[in-house]
C-alpha cells in the first residue's frame, strides 16, 4: 500500500499514528518531487502549484531532469516550508492535477 507524503497508517493492526511532518523544525528547507510527462510545461505548471502556497522568494531551487527516453520529466522544488499545513496543501493540489503523475 503506498502512503505517499501522509506517513503513518491509521492506528489499526499495530500501524502508528506517526506523521514524519512533525518532526521537521519550521520553517524549514523541503524538497518536494513531482513527475509527469515531458512537454506541456509540466515544470512550470508544478512550479506554481508550489508557489501558490509559498510565494516566489520562498522557492529556494528547482531542477528538472528527462528520463533516459525523454517521455517523462521530473521536477524538484526546494522551498522554504512554514509548517506542515503548507506542506499537505502542496501535495494535495499536486494530488488533484492530472498531469503529476506520482510525488515524493
């Protein structure tokens, strides 16, 4: 069963209500990773699911990188992160748009 960015399970059959989220300091540096298909403006289209909740100065870096094949691309954003609220909308909005294709 993949958890993604949620962590922990939900308490039952011996899983933990751990959420790795609370252990980071805020703010804090967060590399968050989403991957799609190459041409469309993915990356530019992530960068602004990232920034809508940020704001531009706090998006420290960004790298794209193509698969071996150029069929996929994916994009690493390095943000400043105020708290884990922020970070959960980030991923929920990736979540919701039908170009990401999986996040880490």
């Amino acid at each position: 069963m993949n958890q993604g960015p949620n962590g922990g399970g939900n308490g039952q059959n011996g899983a933990s209500d751990y959420d790795p989220f609370d252990a980071l300091d805020y703010p804090c540096r967060f590399e968050i990773k989403a991957m799609g298909r190459s041409g469309n403006r993915f990356s530019a289209m992530v960068q602004n699911i990232v920034t809508r909740h940020i704001g531009e100065e706090d998006l420290l870096n960004s790298q794209v990188r193509p698969s071996r094949h150029g069929n996929y691309e994916s994009i690493t954003c390095i943000i400043r992160a105020s708290n884990k609220a922020q970070i959960r909308a980030i991923y929920a909005d990736l979540a919701d748009c039908q170009e990401v294709l999986m996040t880490l």
